[in-house]
C-alpha cells in the first residue's frame, strides 16, 4: 500500500487533540464492530474508535459484505455509553446516519439520508452505518467511501464517494474529525432533542414523498412514504391507510 494513503496520526492529533487520543488503529481485522464489542465488554470508555485500513470480514445490514478499500475509504466503529434508557438506543441508527451527512456538507456535497441509516448522494450510496448494542454500549459502524473512484460489481447499490463527487481527495483525517463532532453533537439528541434531530432527519430523506416498497415481518408491502413519525417510525401510507413501520428488512423505490 502506497504510505501517503495511510492514516497520519500527527494530522489527526492536529486537528482533534481529544479525539485523537481515543482512537485505537488496527492495520487488520475482521470487522470494526466486533472489535469494538469485545473491548467495550473489557471496559473500553465511552467515545472510543476503533479505527482500521483493512476489514476482512466487514458487513453491513443483515449480514451483507462491505467492501472497504485500504487507504481509500474510512472503516471505523465509535463504541457509546448512553445515559439514555435502552428503549431510545434504536435511534442512534438515525442520529448516525444525520451526522454523516451533515459532515459531508463541509465537503461540498449534498448527502441525503435512507432510512433507516444509509447516506445517499444523487442517488448513489457513500455511506453505509451499522449500529449495534452490546452490554451497556452501543457501537457505531461506519464505512464511507472517500476517495475510492472504482468499485466492485454487483454492489446491491451504485455506489459513489467524495472523490467521484468533487474530482478531488481529501485528506480521510479530515473527513473522519468532520462526522465524530457530527456524531457527538446528535447522539446527544436521542432524547429531549430528538424532535430537533427528526426534523432535520426528514429535511434530508430522500424517500420522502415517494413510492416505496418494503418488507418487515416476512411481508411485503407498499406505499408512500411520508417521513418518520415522532418516535422514530416509519410512516407509510398504504391502500389501507397510514402504518408505521420501525424495523424493514429491506426497502426500495416502488
């Protein structure tokens, strides 16, 4: 691997001293969240990031691959201890997912969100988050493809990233410090502030308004989705009226 595509600590510790402190590299491993969830079992704090260049077993929702490039694209997992009751950890996905996107805006895009915690740019997937709970924490996985220009076929999505976006690389220490203050700033919403997070959440829908199909319980169903409900939910407006939806296997336009 070419040494100026891998991770610079010192441009790190430069531009987030506290955050730099809490990261812990791995050149190698499985899977960024399994990482996490075994340190965050043997006592890793609150706010730590296991940071790596090269995933052999990354996965995203149900189980499918991601594919994440060395020295191209960011793999991390950031490892949480609400304070928060339980019940609210599902809204992380979105507070995830909001983040991204709002950090990406610093980099001249306009990112939308999929629910439940996809990041979309003009149609194509930049950003995939997987959030997970483990014991009294909450891990945060996030791939995002950087400067990554080719990509492997039969992706489930097109895929694209900031290179391909704005014909330029950035610096990924940049992009990484950009979506943790994000990330600090809206998980801190999951609870008296998530009427705030909501509305900013449904601002950047990109199914909004749009036919949709989905499929939760071994069903499948159809319809226009109207955006998220006050805890959270998925709002669909069937034939049947309005029903809403917190978990889907998967969901796509109609």
């Amino acid at each position: 691997m070419n040494p100026d595509l891998e991770w610079d600590g010192a441009k790190l510790e430069a531009l987030a001293p506290s955050w730099a402190q809490r990261v812990i590299f791995l050149e190698e491993c499985r899977s960024t969240n399994d990482e996490a969830r075994e340190m965050a079992a043997n006592g890793l704090a609150h706010e730590s990031l296991i940071l790596t260049e090269k995933q052999t077993a990354g996965r995203g929702r149900r189980g499918q691959a991601w594919s994440c490039p060395p020295g191209e694209s960011i793999a991390c997992s950031l490892v949480l201890k609400p304070s928060e009751k339980m019940a609210l950890w599902s809204r992380f996905s979105l507070a995830a997912g909001l983040a991204v996107a709002e950090a990406l805006d610093r980099f001249g895009l306009s990112a939308e969100v999929k629910w439940p915690n996809d990041v979309w740019v003009k149609g194509r997937k930049i950003c995939g988050i997987l959030v997970e709970s483990a014991q009294d924490s909450v891990i945060v996985g996030i791939g995002l493809n950087v400067n990554t220009v080719t990509f492997p076929e039969g992706l489930a999505h097109p895929a694209t990233s900031i290179a391909l976006e704005t014909g330029q690389e950035v610096a990924r220490e940049e992009v990484l410090v950009a979506i943790l203050d994000e990330v600090r700033f809206r998980a801190g919403q999951i609870g008296s502030g998530f009427p705030d997070l909501l509305e900013s959440w449904n601002t950047r829908c990109v199914l909004r308004g749009k036919a949709v199909r989905l499929e939760t319980n071994g069903e499948t169903k159809t319809g226009v989705m109207e955006g998220l409900s006050p805890q959270g939910e998925l709002v669909l407006l069937t034939d049947k009226g309005r029903e809403k939806i917190l978990h889907a296997d998967f969901i796509r336009l109609a």
